[in-house]
C-alpha cells in the first residue's frame, strides 16, 4: 500500500466513525427526552 491509500483509508474511516457518533448522540438525546421530559444539556460519545 501507499502513503496515499493508508491516508485515505484512515479518512475514510474517521468520517465513518463521524458518522455513527453523529447517528448515536442523537438517538441518546431523543431517548433522553422521551424518558425525562427535559432536553439534554450535553452527551458524550468516545
């Protein structure tokens, strides 16, 4: 492999990652609400 192919692959899989945390912390601030009534203030995804 490339420099150029290991540096996209890695940026191919930072955005996946991206991606997912985005989809998660929205369906925790949903759960959140639905389960308190309140909106969440703040969530922290690894």
């Amino acid at each position: 492999m490339t420099k150029e192919e290991v540096l996209a692959r890695f940026k191919a899989a930072k955005e996946k990652k991206r991606q997912c945390v985005e989809r998660l912390e929205e369906k925790m601030r949903v759960t959140y609400e639905k389960r308190t009534g309140k909106p969440a203030k703040y969530t922290f995804v690894l």
